[in-house]
C-alpha cells in the first residue's frame, strides 16, 4: 500500500503517457471513436501466442544446500515448479482454442518477450527448453527474446556471457522470421544490457526488409522492455531507443513485458504512431500505484496472463487477453487500417471513452472488529467500463486524520470477489468516525465521494 501523499505518483505517470499519446491526437483528433468489434465473418490465415516473464527458476546450488538454506530453501521448493507448469498449461491452451475454431486450427507461433529465466543460469534455461520441447508441436515457430534476467548472474563479471550463454540454449539474439506473409521480428539487448543501441540498427534495416516485402500489412516486433511512454509501465519500466525506431513504421504492433503489469488494464495497449502491447507476467504482478511503499498488490503469484494473436489475408487482426488462473477471456482488440493510423485504441481516445467509476450504493460501507480488537472496514468495489485502478481512503475523527490509503484495485485478481476489507487499525471506543472514499479508474477519473459516519466499539 503507499500513503495518500504518493498518489501523484500515479497521476504523474498518467499524466506522461498522455503527454506522449499527443502523437495520436494527430490521427485521432477531438473526435471519439467508438471500439471496433470484430466481423462475424473474419477468417484467420496466421494465429499466435505471445506471453512474457515467466521466471524459470531451477537453481543447482540452493538445491545442493537443501534444508541447510532454511526458509529459502523452503519457498524455493514451493515456487520452482510453477513457472513450468503454467508456462505448459498456456501452451496446451493456445492449442486447445487453435483447434477449437471453426475455420482456421493452426497455431503458428509461440513468443516469449524476455525474462523466461530467473536469472539466466544454464539448469533454468533447460528447464525452459524441456517445457518448451514437450509441448510445443511441429509446426509451431517459438520466438524467444532475451530479458534483464537472462543477465542477472552474469552482471558483476562479463556481462557477454549472458549473451553467449542465451545463443547456446536459444541462438541467435535477434531473429527475422516470415511466417505465412507475415514478418516477426525479435530483438534482443546489446552487452550493455541497458540499451537496445546496437540491436537498434539492426531492427531498423529489418523492419524495413519487412515493408519493402509485405507493405502496409502489419508487421509484429517482439522485445523485452516496452517502448518508453507508451503502454502501461512504459514510464518506469520502458526503453527510449526503440520508442525513436518503431516510430517510423505505424504498421508495427509491438509486444513487450518487463513491467509485470496486468493485461486487463486499458492502458495495456497504446496506439500512437505504432501500436504497443503490454504482455503481462506469468510469474507475478506489480502495478505502477504502488510503486515506492511496495509496488505488489495483494497475492501477486496469482498471476497468469496472455495473449492470442489472429491475422486474415487483408492484415486485420483480432488480439484476446486471456487469464491461465481462471480460464477467461479478459478483452478482445480488433486492428484494422494500421498503416493508415486507423488508431481508436489510443490513449486519449480511450481516455475518452471511460467515465468515472460508480459505487453500486452510498450506503455499502460497514466496520466490524476483528479478534486483535482492530476495526475492519468492509465495502464493495466500484465499477467502471474498463478497470477501476484503485481507492484513496481517509478516515477522520472530527478534524483530525487518523488513517489515510491508497491501494489497487482487484481488478487483475478475477478469482477474488470484488470486496475489500481494510483494518483501520484500534480506534477509541465511543468516538465517532468519518470515512470518505473515493476510486479512481485507469485515466485517474475519479468516483463521486463516499462518505460513512460509525461509532467505534
């Protein structure tokens, strides 16, 4: 959680990414645009899946120590398998919907937009490389990028051996593939780690390989930090240098991870001059709310999120966000015209589109005690045709402020009911309270106040 005084943290961040989204008003324009559904009849020719930071994290030496590591080894014992297995249920998936289709069955591709390891340790990149080999079928491309933790264990000597050691388990550090007449480009870190300087110019004659051969039709370009200033966790989390490259090419519909940041958040996807994805986590979320006191919300390993990407002859394209932990879809994004900056999903045209959240009653909120004899305020969550991102909350006694927060939504948690229960801590018995309450969707709009009045007990 982070106290009221950090959320303009939060409203800054916004705020720059809708700086930067002033690029696609020049397309967009004071107009908005309604979302595009897609067609009945649209018929795929290419599918694929794209999912980010699944954190393999097999480790030789913590298991030669065994229980003499203690606790560590305990919760490695706990969480060493599960990137494995969800990393394999999302491939049996993708297979699954691939040939629950009526027309088109195939599933040509499987990316992974970097940190696939923990660490870049060569038992996790076989780990990685077994899931893969057991899953994936004959005929489907895997498209591998390389992350920040591929490097982790190798930062305090020769940071190339991060490289090399990808190359050996994987190959080639940025890859060019044309699959069905569609061009998948992945780029990867240069030695420096930090820059894509090197890889930059390398990408650019790529990409324009890729027009001179397919023109306007999309071409899909895969990364491990998002374009600075685009997609939700660009502002921290983003890289500048490839943001200057893609912005040449308004067919480019970029994936990225990083951030860990959920999917199902609207600012998950960007449309400026290009279009931008945010790919996720199947390891554990963060968000940008709560980025100084702790920037993980609630039971953050609950997390499992990716995409399904479809393509028809003409270059249309249907994205669906889907959650592995409960078995649904979360979104559907339907592309057309973007050579042409056919962009609706822009920032301030989506910004435009959500209203505020609303409580589904004034009067919702209610304290009980717990068995620690502290107040627990319970209320039911606000809704929002998005997401509602989270809640800022004061409790006062007369004049006096006695607790004060600012916390996430449950919005990326869809297993839990949509109900929050907030210790207020022990309050003086007899005294009277105020609560106000007020929830803030992923634009920073804000609810009407909520406003409850109890007696402590």
């Amino acid at each position: 959680m982070i106290s009221v005084k950090n959320i303009g943290r939060t409203l800054l961040s916004s705020l720059a990414v809708m700086f930067y989204s002033f690029l696609s008003v020049l397309t967009v324009g004071t107009k908005t645009y309604e979302l595009p559904v897609t067609p009945e009849d649209f018929e795929p020719v290419l599918r694929f899946a794209v999912c980010s930071d699944v954190h393999f994290k097999n480790d030789t030496e913590l298991e030669a120590k065994g229980e003499e590591a203690g606790e560590e080894y305990e919760k490695y014992l706990r969480e060493v398998d599960v990137p494995g297995q969800r990393l394999a249920a999302a491939i049996q998936m993708a297979y699954s919907y691939s040939e629950s289709y009526d027309g088109y069955k195939g599933l040509d591709a499987f990316a992974v937009a970097g940190d696939f390891t923990n660490k870049g340790a060569p038992e996790q990149y076989e780990a990685f490389n077994k899931t893969c080999s057991e899953n994936l079928r004959a005929g489907t491309q895997r498209i591998i990028c390389a992350g920040n933790h591929e490097y982790v264990m190798y930062r305090d000597n020769d940071r190339t051996e991060g490289a090399r050691v990808f190359e050996k388990y994987i190959g080639s550090l940025n890859s060019h593939y044309v699959i069905n007449g569609y061009h998948f480009i992945s780029v990867s870190y240069d030695d420096k780690i930090e820059t894509y300087l090197k890889s930059g110019v390398w990408l650019k004659k790529e990409l324009d390989k890729a027009v001179a051969d397919t023109g306007d039709k999309p071409i899909f370009v895969f990364q491990h930090p998002a374009p600075s200033l685009t997609v939700y966790g660009s502002v921290k989390w983003g890289d500048p240098t490839i943001s200057a490259i893609l912005s040449a090419y308004p067919q480019v519909v970029d994936f990225s991870g990083h951030s860990h940041y959920p999917i199902n958040d609207p600012r998950s996807i960007w449309q400026g001059t290009f279009t931008a994805l945010g790919c996720g986590t199947l390891a554990y979320f963060e968000t940008e709310l709560d980025t100084i006191a702790g920037n993980f919300p609630g039971d953050v390993e609950q997390a499992a999120q990716f995409y399904f990407v479809e393509a028809d002859k003409d270059g249309n394209l249907r994205i669906k966000a889907y959650d592995l932990l409960t078995n649904q879809f979360l979104v559907e994004y339907y592309l057309t015209g973007l050579a042409e900056k056919n962009y609706p999903y822009s920032f301030r045209n989506l910004c435009r589109l959500d209203s505020a959240p609303v409580f589904k009653a004034r009067d919702g909120m209610s304290t009980s005690l717990n068995e620690n004899g502290e107040t627990v305020l319970s209320f039911d969550g606000a809704k929002d045709r998005f997401v509602t991102e989270s809640y800022k909350l004061t409790v006062s006694q007369g004049l006096k402020k006695v607790f004060e927060d600012n916390f996430s939504g449950k919005y990326m948690y869809l297993f839990e009911d949509d109900k929050y229960e907030i210790n207020l801590g022990k309050l003086e018995s007899g005294k009277k309270y105020t609560v106000t309450l007020y929830a803030l969707n992923a634009f920073a709009k804000p609810s009407k106040l909520q406003k409850y009045s109890f007696t402590a007990q």
